[in-house]
C-alpha cells in the first residue's frame, strides 16, 4: 500500500512540476506593423465615411520614428508608386526626448472625401525606422458607394 501511494505521490509530483513549468502570458507575439483596424489591408467604405485607423508597431529595437503617408489614387494600377503623398501622421522619437521604447500604438481615423470619384482608392504606406532597419507597410481604402 505504502509503495502505491508513494507511486500515486510521485506521478502528481512530476505533473504539477511539467505544469508549472509552462510561461503563460497574455502579450500577442505581433508582426513588426500590426494592422489592428482596418483589418485587412484592402478595406471597402463609403464616400464621406471616417475610417478609424488602429496601428501597432513593435521590434527588438528602440524605435526611431514612425509615419503614415496617404495619397489618392486615380489611376486604378496595381503597382502604384507615390507621387506626392500627404502626411497623415508623423512622430520622431529622437527629438523628442522620450525614453526609447520598442512599441508605439497609433490610433486615428481617416474621412474618405465625398467628392472621391466611385472606385478610387487612398493608398496609405506606414513606416517606421529602428536603428538602421527601416519596416513598411501598405493598406488602401476603396469608395464602393
């Protein structure tokens, strides 16, 4: 009897310790440009809607700066390059004095102009610079009304 309950006390030793052995955490391992909203990078909305515009960026580095630049695009070409863009937002964390950090969350919203022809797109491209690695990101908004 006694060697079963010693076997029994054993086993649950060795559980409890493989159990207690796993890291939880709640943080989400992201991308380095996580798209939060919209949540794709080709989002459908119509002429005169705001779009609320919900980024997180994160690396192994101190960030730099980070920037969005939008620009409409007529011409309807897949390969589109910016021209012209405007700058939806912009932060340098070099002269602002912060504590460096790893993560920045951007939270914003866009108003899609109603005078954008039907189909038309605002391509957006964010960007941000760590160190010497530059990472980028594109998502466009389609008018479909």
């Amino acid at each position: 009897m006694k060697k079963i309950t010693f076997a029994l006390l054993t086993i649950a030793l060795i559980a409890f310790a493989i159990s207690s052995c796993k890291k939880e955490t709640t943080e989400t391992i992201l991308e380095p440009i996580t798209l939060v909203s919209p949540d794709s990078t080709t989002v459908f909305i119509k002429r005169g809607t705001t779009q609320k515009i919900d980024i997180k960026y994160t690396t192994d580095r101190p960030i730099n700066y980070v920037q969005i630049l939008y620009e409409v695009d007529t011409t309807g070409d897949a390969n589109h390059v910016y021209t012209y863009p405007d700058t939806l937002f912009y932060l340098n964390f070099d002269s602002t004095g912060a504590a460096p950090s790893n993560k920045y969350n951007y939270v914003g919203a866009y108003t899609l102009p109603d005078t954008i022809k039907l189909f038309d797109k605002v391509r957006f491209k964010t960007t941000f610079k760590a160190q010497k690695l530059i990472y980028p990101k594109e998502f466009k908004i389609v008018a479909n009304g």
